[in-house]
C-alpha cells in the first residue's frame, strides 16, 4: 500500500535542510542539514518512498531559482515552488530558523495551504534574464543622466535650447567646457558613464530582437505587438514574464496576478474597498501603464502599428481592435465623471491585461508556446492517434 510522504525543503547556497511530514497528523520530522548537492539529493528523497509518484517536495522561490526544481521534475519527482509571500504564519510566533521554516513547509504541504509559482523552462527563463537586464541598463543609464545633470545645475549649466538628451544635447555637453580642470575632468567622466550606459542599453535591445528570432514565443511576441503602445520590447518582457498565458483560468485571475484589482476590507455589512493591490508582477504591471498612455492618441492612424498588423493573423488583429474601441469609450467615460488621469491609467491597464488574456488563448498560438506542466501532452496526443488508427 502506498504511502505519500511531503518533503519541505529550506534552500540555501551551501545547504538544504530537509522535513518530511507523513499522511495523517503527525508533525513533519527534519532529516538533517545537507549540502546543496543536485545529484546527492536526489538520492536521499528517493529513499524516502518505495516509489517516485509517492513524493511530493516542495521549497520557496528564492535566490537559489528553478534549477532544482526542474531537476526534480526531470528524476519524475513531483516539485514544487511556493510564493514565500502566501505561505501561512502564526502572528504569535517570534522564532524563526531554518529547521522550523522547513518543517512548516512540509506540513502545509501536505494541508494543500500553500500557493506555487510558475517554473519557466530554460529558454524563457533566459529570455527573462536578458530583458531584465536591459531594464537593469536602463536605470544604470537613468542614474548615470542624472547624476551629470545633477553636476551641470550645481555649476549654472543649464541647457535651454530644447529637451535633453537629443542629439542637440549631445553636442552641447561635448563643447561644454570648465576653466576648473578638476571639474573639467568630471565633467568628462560622467559624460563617459552616460555614453557607456546608453551604448550598453542599445547593444541589449538589439541582442533581444535578434534572439527572439525562431523562439517558440516568437509567435505570441508578434501578436502582441499588434496593440497601441507595445512594440517589440514591450511584447518581450510580458511573455517571458507571463509565460503561457493558459495558465491562467480568465481574465480576472490575470488582472489579480498582476495586482491591478481593487483592494477590498469588508465584514458584515460593512464594505471598504481602498487602491489596487499592487500585488504579482509589478515590472509587467508598469509596462501596461506605460502602454495604455498611447491611448490618448488612438484616434489618429498610426503607419507603425498597420504595418505591424500586416504581418499577423485576422483574429489577433480582431482583438486588438476590439481593445481601441473599449479603451477609448473607458477613457472618455472616466475622464467625464472626472476621474484623476493616474487611476484612469491603472483602469485602463486593467482591461488591456484583459485582452491581452484573448490573444493568448487564440487557438493559432496555442501550439507556439507550451507551459513547463503540459510537456508530455505531444506523446499523449501520438497515444491517442495511434489507438485511432487501430480501431477499424
């Protein structure tokens, strides 16, 4: 008879502290403090069942990442990341130490209490570590702009002939020039940082366009840039974020993950509803205001979003023509009853995430990008046509 036996891992860099928890009532026991060790732990968890389909482990996302747990996944072992943020505490407790941190995961684990999170393959992952370095570049840039801004206005420099950082203000700092040579010397370094920072963040957005190329998001990257205010960069980062878009159930759950749903404290008849969440992905979050902020401009015909059209399918096309129409009426309405332009955006960016949600439902893409969970669909799918061709 087969026993299920729910492993808590706590991940460190050097070490992992392993609790087991057996069915029933029983507090979850701890095995020990191991290295963090792939190949030597999965031998000690496939010791702790007859067989793999017995196990259930689990650990917090963290700075260790998803390696172990695709590991796991690749042994047959069923692994799972939590949201450190869901998992749940005891108010009146004041210790905290590895052993009970693993012992507590062991436990909820097995009462179904915790909430995991998406493990990405490889390449989206990948993809992810290179869009959020260029975000990383882009405010390296931000810092570097101004801190010689900042330098300039200390000494009366101002530049008055238009915005900055245009080709015109290039210029103007290359001819600018101090008696002081101290100050002439950091003149001239923080002009270097500034040049330096923007080259890095071209050389990464052009590494993105180029490596998209012939990915399996490629696709959905495509269609999403057939929306006012996301163009390829923008498309990128949302779905090496997101990911399959299946995954989630509708509409709302998305908007919740990305935090865009309204706060609620109520009891008995008592109803408080305050700001948005702000929970989930907060870097996609930002891209959607920043996009819906195009909105204002939707009525006049935009040569770049056509052309992009032209090169995806009908349905997508459809959608995102949809979204115009409804994001412009919403605009309007609010902006009638008077609404502040800051929630009008965060409105906005809510139905957008909405029909982001269609296109990446459209049967079209569904092949393009298969969630981590649902790889071994492709054999059950061969099973299938196989039993088909035997039945007369």
């Amino acid at each position: 008879m087969s026993s299920l036996r729910f492993v808590g891992l706590d991940v460190h860099k050097d070490t992992i502290v392993i609790a087991v928890a057996n069915e029933g009532q029983t507090p979850a026991e701890v095995l020990g403090t191991f290295a963090n060790d792939v190949a030597a732990m999965k031998k000690k968890l496939l010791k702790l069942a007859t067989n793999k389909s017995d196990l259930r482990v689990c650990y917090e996302a963290g700075p260790t990442g998803f390696g172990l747990c695709r590991d796991l996944r690749a042994e047959g072992i069923d692994c799972r990341v939590i949201a450190p943020s869901l998992v749940p505490k005891q108010s009146g407790s004041r210790v905290k130490t590895d052993r009970r941190d693993a012992m507590r995961l062991a436990q909820f684990l097995r009462s179904n209490d915790l909430t995991d999170v998406w493990v990405p393959d490889e390449k989206t992952e990948g993809l992810r570590d290179l869009e959020r370095a260029r975000d990383d570049a882009k405010n390296s840039e931000r810092v570097a702009r101004h801190q010689l801004s900042k330098f300039l206005l200390r000494n009366d420099c101002a530049y008055e002939d238009g915005r900055a950082w245009t080709v015109a203000h290039a210029g103007w700092l290359k001819k600018l020039k101090f008696e002081d040579r101290c100050k002439q010397q950091v003149h001239v370094d923080y002009c270097r940082a500034v040049e330096a920072a923007t080259e890095r963040v071209k050389r990464l957005s052009t590494d993105i366009a180029l490596l998209i190329r012939g990915m399996p998001m490629e696709p959905l990257v495509t269609a999403l840039t057939a929306f006012y205010g996301i163009q390829l960069l923008s498309a990128v980062i949302i779905v090496a974020e997101l990911g399959d878009l299946r995954r989630f159930k509708s509409p709302r759950e998305l908007m919740a993950f990305l935090g865009l749903v309204v706060s609620e404290h109520s009891s008995g008849k008592t109803i408080r509803r305050g700001s948005i969440t702000r929970t989930g992905n907060a870097y996609v979050r930002r891209i959607l205001v920043e996009a819906v902020q195009h909105y204002r401009r939707v009525g006049s015909r935009s040569t770049s979003v056509e052309a992009r059209r032209k090169e995806i399918s009908p349905e997508v096309v459809a959608i995102a023509k949809k979204a115009e129409v409804r994001l412009k009426k919403r605009m309007q309405h609010l902006t009638d009853r008077g609404k502040p332009w800051n929630k009008i955006v965060i409105a906005l960016a809510r139905e957008m995430s909405g029909f982001i949600w269609a296109v990446g439902q459209v049967p079209t893409l569904l092949a393009t990008v298969v969630a981590p969970e649902q790889s071994s669909a492709p054999k059950q799918q061969m099973r299938e046509k196989k039993a088909k061709k035997i039945v007369p």
